[in-house]
C-alpha cells in the first residue's frame, strides 16, 4: 500500500473516529485545529494513487485551495465595524459592599444567608469587591481592548425603600464613577435596570412582583436612573432574564422568595400553578412603562436605546417525530417568547394558551396599547446551551407536577446514552455550537429584523477550595468555546440577523447564584482571598481575537462636567 494511504486512517481513527458524528461534524466545522486535520486527510486521499510528480504538484494545489478556504479562522472583520465586542457581569455577584454606602438589604442579601440555600454556603457580601476595585476592573478592559461593558444596577444601592424614601446619593456616586471611567477609556456602558435583585423591602411590603404595586417602583426607579445616568449611557436593557427569575422565584422555589406549592416542592408558601404567570404578567407590564417613559420623556433628547434580555436555550426534538417536534415549538414558546410575544406583539404565545387556559393572565385594551406603541430598539440573547426536548402531553415524564406549568415537555441534554454536546461544569450546559445560529435565528424569523445583542455567552469550570489559580487559568475549553459560538454567530450573521454586540460572560470570577463560587465563569480569574485579578488563557485570547481593530473608539459623551478631563 502506498505509504500516504495510512494517513487519513491514523487522522479518523486518533481524532475524528471516536467521537459520535453530531460532535464529529460539529468539531470540523467550528474548530480550525480538526478543520487542518480534515485538510491533511482530504489532500492524502486525493493524491496518494498518483505518481510521484504528479503527486506532489497534486498536494501542494489541492492543499492551498483547501487551505485557503479553512485558514480564514475567526476574525475581526468577521463583524461589522461598528460592533461591540464586551464583557458582562451583575451587581450582586460582583459588586459585594453589601451594606457600604448605605445601600439596603435586596432579596439576595437575604437569601443567602438562609443556611442551605447556596451548594458552598456562601453569599455575595464580598463578593469579587468590584464596589471598591471598580477602577481596576476598568483597566482590565482597556487592556482586553473590548469597547463596551455590560453590567446592572444595585436597586437597592440607588432606592433603598424603593419609591417610598429617597434616593440615595452615595449609590448614584459610585455609578457614576463607574460610568465615567468606563468612557474614559472609550468603553461604552450597556445597563441592565434589574438583574434578579430587588430591594427587600417591596417583598416585605406587598409581595414584589407579585403584585401590581411593583410596576410603579420599576417605573420610578427606572426614571432615576434615566435622569442620573441617561446623559452617557446609550444602552438600556429593563430586565435580565426575567423568564429564568420568575420560574425559579415562584414556580421551584430555588430563588428568592421561595415560593412553590405540592407536589413541585415544599415551600413554607406559593402556589407553583398560578404564581409564576402573575409574577411573569408584572415584569412584561412593568417592562412596557419603563419603556413608555423612556421613549416619551428621554430618549429623543438623550439619543440612547432600549431593549429587555431574555434567556434562550435552542431546542431539538429528542426523536424526529410530531409530537417531539410540537414539544419543541412549545419549549421556545414557554421560554422566550413567554415574555417577547407580549412585548412585541401585545399578546401570549398561542401555544401557551392552548396550555394554561384562564391560568394566563390577560392584557387589557389599555396594556396591549402600551406594549404596542413602546416597540423594542433590540432584544438581548443569553445564550449558553442546547438540549433535546420530549413530549410530556401523551407520553408521562415524571416532571413532579411541572407538566402543565412547563408546557408538557421535558428538556434533557442526552439520547441513546449519548449527550448533545460535551458537558461542562454547569449542570445541563452542553457545548453546542450550532445552538447560537438556531437560536439566533429563530429570533430573526419570529420578530422580523429585531435587532438583537448577545448579552451573554460562557463557558463553566469547576471550582473548589482546594483548586489552585494554575489549573484555573488554562482555560483552553473556555477558548474553543467562545471560537466555536462566535463562529457559528458569524453564520447567523451572514445570513441577515441584525446581530450588533456580542458579550462574554463574565469579566471574572463571580458568585455564581444557588452555586456559590463552585462555578468560575470569568475570562479573568479572582483570588477570592486577595481579590488578585489574573487573566486567563481565554482574556488573551479574546485579546488577541480583538486586536489591530479600532474598537476602542473615542469616548462620545462629556464627562467634563464632574472635572473629569478627556
């Protein structure tokens, strides 16, 4: 046999050959290093019968044009000019300074110190200290060379009581130093109003988003922070992940307040039928007034946008048949489109109705008005993960009492023993690279020409007490993780998608909610002990991915008003 033969054998049987053809596929079209190897055994093949001349001018022309057409790699100049490339995190789970400043107790604050309620025993009070290194964490982005950020705001840092004290000043301070000093260093702020906390008080009060009285404390809190800081920031988002809260706050009882009802879980109090759709009705309601004062009283004057982010797995059929088919089309209703139907078309999915019945709650001729004329300016995809999807509505799936509530369907991240994708460190987060331009797709198709940011997108490790900084900072799945998700975004993209920023989750090291600091999301690795900032294998990567751009473009707005000198 001719000795080139042997090649592709050796390529598919050490690389290729072990791996179930999905992941196979998968990791020639995302990964360059397998797209090289697929090179070498398509030019092996090719030319291993012909004779040595011919041969070799056969292999060096079928190489260059296969390497022509693999070696473009993920760059820059994939994305428009004008694209925001950043990073994201959130109050509470970086901030810490849970009591400076005279900040108030939010519902995490609380939370957390309930013995058994976070995996590591942990809390936010410290946190990554990003309330008093915030300067440093500026200048750790300048050096990654991102050009916007994408963080929330402490509610109950800015509105202690909520609408019924003042405003406190020392909140309002400390965001804007921050913001200055991100445009400064021509870093444009992106800002989520509410990312899972709440100041406790409107829980103790009147039952926070359980009742309709928060949809005047979301709109009053949101003008503050339009008058305070709407001048220089352009990018406005309501809520994170509302559709991730509500269910987890009152549907399973694992959020703050805890609330569910039997046979769901055992919760002192809630009632997981009905709860987590009235919760769902206030934010989309509270939403659209944030909105409607925004874009009556601010934004021709301060020239900003404003959107709402949503969490979106992709969905796909554990069994090519109808019924899993239908399951899926009912997963993405019962996810995202639960909270961008209403906002977008003034009405739930119908695929929800059909479901819940008189249990959905309904808008009145006044509500859909307001949700109609106060049109999104873009929608916010976190995005992380796929997953196989079962029907429940004629098969039993055991889920506890969530069937009806859930949509009757299961998501799973395995079939025939074999997961989706590579599983990471976060329970039911599988690396799925396709998963990015199905989902951003179908955003597409659904809502028209929305445009849209990827707010989030990460990569899980493991953590532990005993993990050293050394085997934390060579992060190299993280890095085939955000090439292969950024690659598969560019597809959506050169298929039409309005796609404008992309964020990677997170900055650094942060409290990672019910999981505590078991889970390290960071491009930047934290020393929780020193709060020592170290960046990873992936920051440098994403540096690099960065690089010879003009990303950092001059800071737009002035900021010489406080003394601060460009």
């Amino acid at each position: 046999m001719h000795q080139s033969q042997s090649i592709p054998i050796y390529v598919c049987v050490i690389f290729l050959c072990p791996l179930p053809l999905h992941q196979t596929i998968t990791k020639l079209v995302y990964y360059p290093y397998f797209t090289s190897i697929l090179i070498l055994s398509t030019v092996s093949i090719v030319c291993s019968n012909m004779e040595w001349k011919e041969e070799k001018r056969c292999t060096f022309a079928l190489f260059l044009q296969l390497f022509s057409l693999a070696s473009a790699g993920l760059h820059r100049s994939d994305f428009p000019p004008s694209f925001l490339f950043g990073t994201s995190t959130s109050s509470y789970q970086i901030e810490g300074g849970y009591l400076d400043g005279n900040k108030s107790l939010n519902n995490w604050d609380v939370f957390t110190h309930l013995q058994g309620k976070i995996k590591d025993g942990s809390n936010g009070d410290v946190a990554a200290d990003h309330y008093h290194r915030y300067m440093e964490d500026v200048e750790l982005m300048h050096s990654l060379g991102v050009n916007s950020y994408r963080f929330s705001l402490s509610w109950s840092r800015i509105l202690p009581s909520g609408r019924f004290g003042k405003t406190n000043l020392d909140g309002i301070k400390f965001y804007n130093d921050l913001i200055d000093s991100l445009l400064i260093k021509g870093i444009e702020p992106f800002v989520t109003l509410s990312h899972y906390d709440i100041p406790q008080e409107l829980e103790d009060r009147y039952g926070a988003w359980l009742s309709s009285e928060i949809q005047k404390d979301f709109v009053y809190y949101a003008e503050v922070c339009f008058k305070a800081f709407g001048d220089r920031v352009k990018y406005w988002s309501t809520f994170n992940e509302p559709n991730v809260m509500v269910q987890k706050s009152y549907l399973t009882g694992t959020y703050p307040p805890s609330r569910c009802s039997v046979p769901v879980g055992h919760c002192p109090y809630g009632d997981s039928d009905l709860e987590p759709f009235i919760a769902a009705h206030n934010v989309i309601l509270s939403h659209a007034a944030a909105v409607d004062v925004y874009k009556k009283s601010y934004q021709a004057q301060q020239g900003g946008s404003i959107g709402i982010v949503i969490s979106m797995h992709w969905y796909e059929p554990l069994q090519d048949i109808p019924v899993d088919r239908l399951a899926t089309e009912r997963a993405q209703a019962f996810q995202s489109a639960w909270f961008l139907d209403p906002i977008v078309f003034g009405e739930y999915p119908p695929e929800m109705r059909q479901v819940l019945g008189s249990r959905l709650p309904t808008f009145s001729s006044a509500d859909r008005r307001t949700l109609l004329q106060n049109k999104l300016d873009f929608v916010g995809v976190n995005h992380y993960t796929t997953e196989y999807v079962k029907d429940c509505m004629f098969s039993p799936c055991g889920l506890g009492g969530i069937e009806r509530s859930n949509g009757y369907q299961d998501t799973t991240g395995e079939r025939n023993g074999l997961p989706i994708g590579t599983p990471t460190a976060m329970p039911g987060f599988y690396v799925v690279p396709y998963g990015m331009e199905k989902m951003v797709m179908y955003v597409k198709e659904r809502y028209g020409d929305l445009p849209m940011f990827v707010t989030e997108n990460g990569f899980a490790q493991a953590s532990s007490k005993n993990a050293t900084a050394k085997d934390l900072l060579d992060d190299s799945d993280r890095v085939e993780y955000l090439e292969s998700y950024l690659t598969s975004l560019t597809e959506a993209i050169r298929k039409g998608a309005d796609v404008r920023g992309y964020f990677a989750w997170a900055l650094v090291d942060n409290f990672e909610w019910l999981y505590g600091y078991t889970l390290r999301f960071g491009l930047c690795y934290v020393n929780f002990n020193t709060q020592e900032r170290v960046p990873k294998l992936s920051a440098k990567w994403y540096k690099k991915l960065l690089q010879g751009s003009n990303l950092q473009q001059k800071a737009k707005f002035n900021v010489n008003r406080r003394g601060i000198s460009m």
